[in-house]
C-alpha cells in the first residue's frame, strides 16, 4: 500500500511541474533591447572608469565587498575577484586588510559568509576559473568546510546549497566531486538582503545546470515568480522573466529616467550602479 501511495504521489507532484524542469524561455520581441544595450555599455564604461584604482572593486572598504564585487563581475565587468583570496581558497569579505581579525572586530563578526561565496562563485563561473574554483573546494574540503574565523560562527561554514552548487560548477568545467549531486532547496523568505541572495543564487544554479544549461526546477521557478511580486524591482523582474519570456516589466524599470534601488542596495554608493547592471545584464544575456 505504502508503494502505491508513493508512486501516486509521485505521479501527482510530476504533474504539478514539482520536479519538472524549466528552461529558459526566448525573450519576447522588444524594440528597447537596442536602446538598453546601449545605456548598459555606457553606464558599464562609467563603472570602470569609476573603479579604475580598485581593479574593478565596488568598494574594498565595505565588509560586503566581495558578494557585489562578484555580482558585477557576473554582469561582464571586468574585476580582480582574486583580492578577496587571502591564502589558497581562503576568501575573505574585501581585499586586506580583513573585516575581522580575532580579538579585534572590525567591521564585521567573520571574515567571510556564505552570501560572499556566493558572489564570489558568481564571478568564477562568469570567467570559467576552474583553478580559483579547485582552490576553494578544496579549501573547503580540507577544513570540513568551515572557511573562515570565527569557528563559533555558522556564517563561516558553507551551506549545502553552495557546496552543491560548487561540485556542479567543478563538474561542467571538468572535475568531478561527489558533492555535486546536492540538491539546491530554496524556501520562503522575508528580509530584503535573503530576497537578493535567493535571486542570484537561483540564476547561478540554472546557468550552472548539470542537465541543460539555464535549467530549474519547479520550486526554484516559484521562488522567482513570488520574488517578482516586488513590480519594483528590476533584478527580480529580469530573472523571473528570463523563465516566462516576458522581459517588459524589466525593460519598463531599466529604462526609467529614475530606476528604483531596492533597500538591500546599501553599503557603498557604486551598488546601485552594481544592482543596475546585473539587472541589465540578466534581460540582455537572455
């Protein structure tokens, strides 16, 4: 009875599109495409010639440095995301010297967090850096996992969503580890900066696909869908759209005269520039 419970189950979850894959759909047509890749092209040489003494770093002083100077390395920026690597795969928050040193807090209570990795992680799969990419796993590996100080912070120790989604990148890039069988699990979430981190990481893992590239699953796609309730939001609007085909809603807040900045777009000024960007980048890539 048991069995035939689970297969029905199962049969009912396949056809609520639970397990089903999603990919990427092509982008209706849109006259402003031209008219957005342009304004990307000048606002991206902007950026650089703005971040020309940080090598393409937002900020080296925001303990947040490293998840946008790897968010706007994935939106074709060019940046040295090496000066986040302190020793062999040990990522740090910024370049030296560390938001938190032991006995000497400044600025932040760990050297590095998941949110880090993941725009660290953002940046190496854009620039296909397999040898970045086997430093930190095994990195990773070696220390159980834990990548940084203090070891009395769970900040410090990597989640399984980011360490499948590093077997998988080591796999599409020719290094297989068992890890990458890890499924991402994705679940509801309320505060702003959880939204942003949600919406990059679903993006990553679809580019990152072991089966197709740009492939999610159902519950990823319906993450995406409730992230784009914010209609204000271009990044959510671009990525959810990148599924559904329609990237008017994306279009219509890019090409504002004033794009609205969501509230976890703080720190250090260049980020809106950043979050504008990556947002451009996702409508026009797809």
């Amino acid at each position: 009875m048991f069995l035939i419970f689970l297969t029905i189950l199962t049969l009912g979850l396949n056809s609520c599109g639970f397990f089903e894959s999603h990919k990427e759909k092509s982008p209706n047509a849109d006259t402003r495409l031209e008219t957005l890749r342009e304004r990307y092209q000048e606002r991206k040489a902007s950026y650089e010639e703005i971040t020309l003494g940080t090598q393409g770093w937002p900020s080296i002083k925001d303990c947040d440095a490293t998840l946008w100077a790897g968010e706007v390395c994935s939106a074709g920026v060019e940046v040295k995301i090496q000066n986040a690597e302190y020793q062999s795969g040990q990522i740090h928050r910024r370049p030296a010297p560390a938001c938190f040193l032991e006995g000497q807090p400044n600025g932040s209570a760990s050297t590095v967090s998941n949110d880090m990795i993941l725009g660290y992680l953002a940046c190496l799969w854009k620039t296909q850096d397999l040898h970045a990419l086997q430093r930190l796993a095994d990195y990773g590996e070696a220390n159980d996992w834990q990548m940084g100080e203090p070891a009395d912070s769970d900040r410090v120790y990597l989640k399984p969503n980011q360490i499948g989604l590093i077997g998988r990148m080591l796999s599409r890039l020719g290094d297989n580890r068992d890890y990458r069988k890890l499924q991402p699990a994705y679940f509801p979430v309320s505060k702003d900066y959880e939204k942003h981190l949600q919406v990059l990481g679903i993006l990553l893992n679809g580019e990152t696909s072991l089966e197709l590239n740009l492939d999610i699953d159902g519950v990823m796609l319906g993450r995406l869908e409730a992230l784009a309730e914010d209609d204000q939001d271009a990044l959510m609007q671009a990525a959810y759209g990148r599924y559904t085909g329609d990237q008017s809603k994306a279009l219509d807040l890019l090409l504002a005269d004033e794009t609205p900045i969501p509230s976890y777009v703080r720190g250090a000024d260049t980020y809106k520039l950043v979050y504008w960007l990556k947002a451009a980048s996702v409508v026009l890539n797809h």
